[in-house]
C-alpha cells in the first residue's frame, strides 16, 4: 500500500489517498482544537496516543460486531482506513448531563440520563455544527432514513461495549460523537474514538479525564488521555 497525495487536511488529522481507490491512511496530528477552532494548541505525543487509543478501541468494537472504517495500524501516527461515503451528521449518545446539554437545557453536570439521549448535529463548521432531528436529516438528504436508523442503533451498540469497558477501567463514558458512511451500501462507522471526542471520568472521584481539560483549561491533557489508556491496558511504547 502506497500513501499518496493528501485529500484534505482536518482539525487533528490529515487524509492521504493510497493506491487502493477503497483505502485512505489518516494522519493523526499533536493538534488540538476547541471551540469551533477558536482555541488551538500543539500538544506532544498527542497524535501517537490518540491513533493507538483508536485502533485498541475500533478492535474491540469490531470484535462485538459492529463494522468500522478501521484496517490497520500503520505507524506510531498512522492507520489504514476503508475510504466511506460520508453521511455529514454527528450522533451523540449521552449516559450523563454535561457540554452543550447542560448549557442548552439548564440540567446541572452529572444527572443521569436514564435512558442515555441520542442527539444528531449537522457537520458545518460555518453553521456551528447545529443540532438537527431526523425528518432534517431526510428532508435534505443528508442521509436515507434506513441508513440513520442503522448509524442510531450501531452508535447506541457502541454504547452497551463501550461503557462496560471503561466502567471496568474505573472509568464512566459520559457522552461521545459518532460519524458513519457507506462502503459498498453498508453503514459503517467511520470516525475515530479517542478522548477527544468522548467524555470520560473517573468513576469515584469524577476527575475529567478526556477533552475537556484542555477546553476549560485544567491542565495534564495528554497526561490524561495516557491514564485512561493504561487502565484500558494499552502499551503505548509499542
Ligand atoms: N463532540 C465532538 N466533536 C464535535 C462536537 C462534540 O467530538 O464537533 C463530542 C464531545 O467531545 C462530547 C460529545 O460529542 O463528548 C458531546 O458534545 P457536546 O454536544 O456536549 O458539545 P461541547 O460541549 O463539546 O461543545
């Protein structure tokens, strides 16, 4: 497999096409960004931690069945990836308050949220990422309906694996964002899962462990990320 010519270059990783018209590498970078892009900062080993975050996380959730994107790992930095046709929505699934809920609905950080909420947001920067509801997502074509309805239970999927890991860990997934595409009329999940774009605390003391200690500033981001992967039992020295 040969890396080529980059297609476009994200918030935190880069796109490369390869020689196989089906596969993409990414590209995981130190940056990190906050606030529609408004906050940017490097952060060292960032990129390594999160690609090695990632493919631990994208094995075991196609070991539970669910399909993903994800080949292989490709270096410290980098993956093979299935090239999807992407839908341009964010689903949400939230097993507790916190982020734009608490700020959209006034519930206070941490109420439990039984059953978890699924939320969906338009993918546009230029809009804010707005959130949006399902006859949207029809009525303009972002998605087919059998389609959503399959990303909806695939993201809700991830949740029942997903919070039995961490909770193993000590650890509690508050929220987290999923993307999906099509690869050959599949709905397939096509975005990384790394604290950047998950919650995640500690479930006795409620220490933030992901994102949002560099959104509010709190300091050790990488640090952090680095704990929940030792809990998880990732090495990331290999
Ligand atoms: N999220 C994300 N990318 C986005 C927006 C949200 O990864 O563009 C994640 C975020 O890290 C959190 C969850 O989705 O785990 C819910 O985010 P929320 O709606 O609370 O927005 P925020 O408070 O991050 O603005």
């Amino acid at each position: 497999m040969e890396k080529r010519q980059e297609l476009y270059a994200g918030k935190a990783k880069s796109v490369f096409y390869t020689d196989d018209p089906d596969k993409m590498v990414l590209v995981f970078r130190d940056d990190t960004s906050a606030f529609d892009g408004k906050k940017v900062e490097q952060l060292d080993r960032k990129g390594m931690v999160n690609n090695k975050f990632n493919a631990f996380i994208m094995s075991k959730l196609q070991e539970a069945g669910i399909p993903t994107h994800f080949e292989a790992l490709l270096s410290d930095t980098e993956c093979l990836v299935k090239r999807l046709d992407m839908m341009p929505v964010e689903c949400v699934v939230r097993n507790i308050a916190a982020g734009s809920l608490c700020r959209r609905l006034g519930v206070e950080e941490g109420l439990e949220l039984n059953p978890p909420t699924f939320e969906l947001f338009l993918k546009d920067d230029a809009l804010g990422d707005p959130m949006i509801n399902e006859s949207h997502v029809t009525t303009f074509g972002w998605a087919a309906p059998e389609h959503l309805q399959k990303a909806k239970e695939l993201t809700y999927q991830v949740n029942d694996v997903l919070k039995a890991l961490f909770l193993n860990g000590g650890m509690l997934l508050v929220d987290y964002k999923l993307e999906f595409g099509l690869f050959n009329g599949q709905v397939v999940l096509g975005d990384e899962f790394s604290p950047d774009g998950c919650r995640l605390w500690d479930s006795q003391t409620k220490e933030k462990l992901d994102k949002d200690r560099f959104r509010q500033g709190l300091g050790s981001v990488i640090e952090s990320y680095e704990e929940v992967g030792r809990r998880l039992g990732i090495d990331f020295n290999v």
